[in-house]
C-alpha cells in the first residue's frame, strides 16, 4: 500500500530535520547522536532523497570503526546533555567518542539495496566498492572476536547490542547481572517519553551495571565476549548477520572486490549453527539461546520472524507467523499478547515497530507482506513517524518524528 504524496513530503521534512551535516539523528529529543542500525537504514530514506547524502550517512558511521573491526552502537559526534549513558560515562578512549558495543549488523544490506535500485549507477558502485572493506571487517569481528567456541554462535554482551533491549527475552539472563551498591543512573529519557513506555529501572540499573563492568576491563573485547555477565545469542543479531553476510556475497560478486568464497565459507558456518543452536527443528521457531546456562531460552519473541529475511523460513514457522499477524489488530506485536511477558505499550515487549515490519517484509511474499505495508502505511497516515505503536489500538509511542521510521515510508511504503 503507497503513501500519498504528502506523507512523503513529511517523510522527507524529518530526515532533513534530523540531519546533522552527513549524519542523522534517531530523534531530536530522545537520541541526539549517531546510532548503528538506525543509520543504516536512515540511509535507505536518503537514497530516494540524496544518492550522495545516504552514502555519507554510511561513510560517518564507518569512520568510527574500531581498529578491532567493531562498528559502534553510539556515535557521540558532539555532546548533548539530553541523553544518558553520554561518553562520559562510557569512555571508550575512542575520537569521536563511541559506546563500547555493537548492534545487528544490517549496513551490507542497505548498501546492496542502495546499489540494486540505484540511480546513479556509477556513484553508488564507487560507493559501495570504499565501504565494503570496512564493512567485512566488521563481519569478521563477530565471526573471529565475538564467536563463542563451544558452540559456533556470536557472543551479544549487553542487550543495547539486540536493538530490542527490553525484551523478555533477556529477562532471565538478565537477572543474573550484579549491580554494584549504590549504582546512581539518571533517567533522562523519562523527559521525553511516558515511564510505562520505556524500559523499568531495575534493567536500566543492569544495562548500566554491564557498561561499567566493561569500562573496567578496559573495553577489551575479547575478554566481554568469554566473561560478560550477559552472554547470550540473539536471534535478531544472527540473522540479520546471516542476510547481511549473503548480500555482502552478492555484492562481492557484481563489484569484483574482496574474496566471496571465504564470505561464502562464513555463511555456512554461521548457518549452521542457528540451525543447531537456535531453530527448534520441529517448529522451526528462532530462539534466543543463554551461552552462560549452555541452553536455549523459552521466551518468543517476533524478531524470530527474521527467519524469512535470512533464508530459514519452515512450514511451522510460516503458521506461526500468521498466528501473530492474527492476535492483534496492528501487527506485529514484538511479543506475542498470550505471552506471560506481553505489555502492549513498553517499549520492546509488546508494541508493533514499523521498522521491525520492514525488516520482516523484507523477507516475505504475498499476503503476509502486503498485510506489514499496510499496517505500517495506516499506523503512519494517523499517527505520523512515530518509534512504536500499541498493537491492539494503534496508538502512537514513543519518540516523535523518529527517523527510521520516516526513512522506511520513503523506501519501502512509497510504490506500494
């Protein structure tokens, strides 16, 4: 379902409005810095705007690469007071000042989306061929420094790494995180956003308690990866790496750069272990899997529906999938509403995420597909580019304006 032209017009009025001079932020109140997966896929608004602008949101992004290979979630490009944990907090030793994780890794398939619908061909190949370096040596971060050996699976450290970070998936790993006595965290996010629609503070005072473990250390990535408190593997890391690994394969092949065999020979390992580790082989449900507990979690959460996105979709899983599409009036509800975890306006555990439909869609054809565009399309038109929505309503929440969001109406939702 298309957008009329002026929802488009808007679309474009919040990138511009959240544009910072070849970076974008998420939302001008809420998150006033670069962020990761965010930027990525900002960049695919950007394209249908400015071929060179989205280029360059990916280029800023790159540029603050570890040596180590790692992306970082956070780009602190200059300093607000408005958000909380700020780089004097993580201090990373980093110039510009980073966070100290990661997030899902979706830039290679920005990118190869950005070179299949190009305009100019010419300038977005020239671009993609300076990014992709960095961008496989990212990937290999997670294959070499993030891998966790008994098992093949990658390493996630803290939930900020997931993208979803309040999700019931982590509760019970996450419960086993110390906090230090008087641990004093400031909530600045409660200024621009309800508390019933942001994560508890008992989990804000883990995230934080996980950053300061980590400051310690040193931010010595290999040591988080074999004894952070929180060592788990997540199904929206691994498969959107999965996605990732095989587009950047694809864009190895068409550009003559890098080597796409040992891509290739990557892909096969890591899928393997999702389908050992993670899938249920009867279900074919994605779970996440507690590396500290040697087990996989109970908890389902929707991003389990990335399966279709990397190329591991079963029968059980497509049954699975409409039940979902079925239990609320707006799907997809990030938790389904029987689940003993569901809260249909906090944050990660219960509300639809238009981006999170995108990223869904993206892997699916057909009804189901058709179904996510129209749900996004109709939450859009009522309640304008807003960060989430309450599933069985439609309301609104969240942050306002959000960038994403605006960026996936013009990608995804303006050719219907």
């Amino acid at each position: 379902m298309s957008l009329p032209p002026a929802t488009l017009e808007a679309a474009a009025r919040v990138l511009r409005a959240n544009d910072r001079g070849g970076w974008t932020v998420p939302a001008r109140d809420l998150y006033p810095f670069q962020w990761n997966w965010d930027s990525a896929l900002i960049a695919l608004g950007w394209r249908r705007l400015d071929e060179a602008r989205a280029l360059q949101e990916l280029a800023s992004l790159l540029a603050a690469q570890w040596p180590c290979g790692m992306v970082p979630q956070i780009v602190f490009h200059r300093p607000d007071p408005r958000y909380f944990p700020g780089p004097e907090v993580w201090r990373t030793g980093r110039t510009p000042p980073t966070s100290g994780i990661t997030q899902p890794p979706v830039l290679a398939s920005c990118l190869a989306r950005m070179v299949a619908r190009a305009r100019d061909r010419a300038l977005v190949e020239a671009g993609a061929r300076r990014l992709l370096p960095a961008i496989e040596r990212w990937h290999r971060w997670f294959h070499e420094v993030r891998r966790d050996p008994a098992t093949g699976l990658v390493v996630t450290v803290h939930p900020w790494e997931t993208g979803m970070d309040d999700s019931p998936l982590w509760d019970e790993p996450l419960a086993h995180v110390p906090v230090p006595e008087g641990l004093r965290l400031e909530r600045r996010d409660l200024v621009a956003v309800p508390a019933d629609q942001r994560p508890r503070m008992a989990h804000y005072r883990r995230f934080l308690a996980l950053v300061l473990c980590f400051r310690a250390w040193r931010w010595d990535q290999r040591r988080m990866a074999a004894q952070s408190p929180f060592r788990v593997a997540d199904p929206t890391t691994h498969l959107l790496l999965l996605a990732a690994e095989r587009d950047l394969e694809a864009l190895a092949r068409r550009l003559g750069v890098l080597d796409p065999e040992a891509i290739a020979a990557r892909t096969a390992r890591l899928e393997g272990a999702i389908r050992r580790h993670l899938q249920d082989p009867e279900s074919g449900f994605i779970h996440a899997f507690d590396l500290a507990a040697g087990r996989r979690l109970a908890a389902r959460a929707a991003c389990a529906f990335l399966a279709f996105r990397a190329g591991l979709a079963t029968d059980g899983l497509t049954r699975a999938l409409m039940a979902w599409l079925a239990a609320v009036p707006f799907p997809l509800p990030t938790v389904h509403p029987a689940d003993p975890g569901f809260e249909r306006r906090r944050y990660w555990r219960g509300p639809v995420w238009p981006v999170l439909d995108r990223l869904v869609a993206w892997g699916l054809e057909g009804e189901p597909a058709a179904r996510l565009a129209a749900v996004a399309a109709e939450l859009i038109r009522r309640f304008g580019f807003r960060e989430y929505h309450d599933p069985l309503d439609g309301h609104g929440l969240g942050g306002r304006d959000f960038s994403w969001t605006a960026a996936l109406a013009l990608d995804w939702l303006a050719d219907g």
